[in-house]
C-alpha cells in the first residue's frame, strides 16, 4: 500500500496537472473517487493547493484530494457553464497590475481590490510602464489609485526597464510564500513575472510578450519558483472580472468611505437613493462624496447580489429593490 504524500499543485491545465514534492516535479492526474465527490469543478484542485496522494511508478502522482485552503481566488464568470471561476489557492499577495497608460481604469481597479480582498489575501498594486509617461502624467495616475484606496493599499511602481523589480518586490517574495500577478491582458504580468523567476525562458516559451494592445497568449495556470524559495502563480489575462456573491462583504472594505457614511442614516436597509436621512446622499449634497463613487458602489454591489439569480430572479429582485426604495420615501400630506 502506497504512503499517502502532500504535494504543492504547480501546473493546472485543461484536466492536465503537475504538482511539486520534495522538489521534484511529477505529471498528476486526479482520483475517480475525489472527481465523483467534488460537488462542482470549484471543490477539485487549483494551483496553489497543498493536494494529498500517491505516487505509482516513481514519477506518477494520483491526488487523492486537498488540505484546507488559507485562502482563495475566485470571480464570476458568465461565459461558463460553471459560474464561479476558482483561479488560484492559499495566495498570501495579490500584485494587481495595470499600466500607466489607456488602460487603466479606477472601475477596473475597485474589481481586482474586491476580488482580493473577498480572496483574503493581501492586495498590492503595480503601476507598470511608468517611462512611457511624463511625471505629471505618472502623478495623475498615482493621484488616481489614492483615490480608489484612500493610501490603505501598497504601490510599486515599475518601468521596461526593469531596473527596480527585484528590490522592488523582495519584501514579498520570502521563501515560501506564494504569491499571484492579476490584470487584464497587455498591462505587462508575463513581463515582470519573467524577471523575478529563477528560469525565465519556461515562462517565455509558447508566450508571446505583452503589449499595449493587450495581445497576449497565456491559456494555463502554473506557479514559478524565484530564487528566494517563493512562488509565483501566472494566471491568464482576465477580459471580464465579474462579481461573486461572497464579495459583498468585500465592497465594504473596498468603498469604505460609503460603508462609514451608511452606518449613519436612518434606515438600516438604506439603498441611498431618496429615502429621508440617508447619510450618503447628504454627503453628496454637501460635495463631499463624488456621485460617481456612489454609482460604481451600486453598480458593483448589485452585480453581487445577482451572480447566483437566473434571469427570472434577477427581475424579481429589481422590482423588490426599488419597492424596498420607494417604501421608505415620505408620503405627501394633504
């Protein structure tokens, strides 16, 4: 009878899986029985997962399933059959990447931090391709992410150069700390990915480099080691980040300026609309809360609400929304 062995999930694949014990690297495959018990493709293993096995034939591992997860990566995925997308397991740091240039997006930006923070990692925004930009174009774009974090999010700032990575992001990067690169594609992940991993030409075989275009090629999931001992998850660009229900708790730490706001209006079930004594709508009156903040708050926060709904849901819960609205409006005296 084989020993039953953890293992680290380093590759993940289209059903093709590689995991890493005592440093070395073996082909997996998972478990008819683990497949069979998994209530949906979320519960089976995800790169980053300490999985637990056997090995047949020295160099075959067979995951028999996986230890508890300290956290995970998922979004809401419409394009698939399975809503929920899980993308990465037991991450301690997420670089949110985006470029200093058109694509960079404050409502962008508000999804990745939700993500991440819904994920219980840590989030660490990346400012890439700062030398295509003037200094008071850069000051704009960091004026800009302050705006989205209120300073409470660490930012680094990098260039094609290349010159300040590896200072830049050792403080993350200690032995045995796994850490994820997000953004959309384009913004330059591959790029910094390749400069911090111990071989570089793996990551750059069958990856087209990025560009300001956003042509990029990567499909699979796979963690690369630094020469730190840490291990980086490279995760394909993301053309859509949609909201998962879990991630409303999330928004709150996200918008916490509107979350501190709402704790003092009148109604506890406040939509912030026209109810009398709603906190957030006098900020706004009093210029002191921008409308637009309020609308990406609500935009996101009903995109939550309705991740889970069918189509017929979705209806009955926007009439249900607006009747909770209008109830608390004051009624007219003759």
């Amino acid at each position: 009878m084989q020993t039953q062995q953890t293992a680290f999930l380093i590759f993940q694949s289209q059903g093709h899986y590689k995991v890493l014990l005592n440093h070395q690297e073996l082909t997996a495959t998972i478990s008819g029985r683990y497949r069979h018990l998994a209530e949906s493709t979320n519960d089976l293993p995800v790169v980053g997962d300490q999985v637990t096995g056997v090995i047949y034939d020295t160099d075959y591992f067979q995951i028999q399933g996986h230890l508890p997860r300290h956290t995970l990566i998922q979004r809401h995925n419409s394009n698939k059959q399975h809503r929920i997308q899980t993308l990465a397991a037991n991450i301690a740091t997420i670089f949110i990447v985006t470029s200093a240039n058109q694509e960079f997006s404050e409502a962008r930006l508000q999804r990745y931090l939700t993500m991440a923070w819904d994920s219980g990692a840590t989030p660490v925004i990346v400012l890439s391709k700062t030398d295509l930009v003037s200094d008071s174009e850069l000051t704009t774009f960091l004026d800009a992410i302050a705006r989205v974090t209120f300073d409470s999010v660490p930012v680094i700032t990098t260039d094609q150069t290349a010159s300040n990575v590896a200072a830049a992001f050792k403080p993350y990067l200690t032995a045995g700390q796994w850490v994820t690169f997000v953004g959309s594609s384009g913004v330059g992940k591959s790029t910094l990915i390749n400069q911090l991993i111990k071989e570089p030409s793996v990551l750059t075989s069958g990856i087209r480099a990025d560009d300001d275009k956003g042509r990029h090629t990567t499909t699979n999931r796979q963690a690369y080691q630094t020469a730190s001992g840490a291990f980086i998850v490279d995760t394909p660009g993301m053309r859509e980040l949609g909201m998962t229900s879990s991630m409303s708790k999330a928004l709150k730490t996200v918008f916490t300026d509107i979350e501190t706001l709402a704790q003092d209006c009148r109604f506890k079930d406040c939509q912030h609309q026209s109810e009398p004594g709603c906190a957030v709508q006098a900020a706004i009156d009093a210029g002191s809360l921008m409308p637009e903040r309020l609308a990406d708050f609500n935009k996101l926060a009903i995109e939550a609400d309705y991740s889970q709904l069918s189509a017929r849901e979705i209806e009955q819960a926007k009439v249900k929304r607006l009747m909770g609205s209008l109830k608390t409006r004051p009624t007219k005296q003759n």
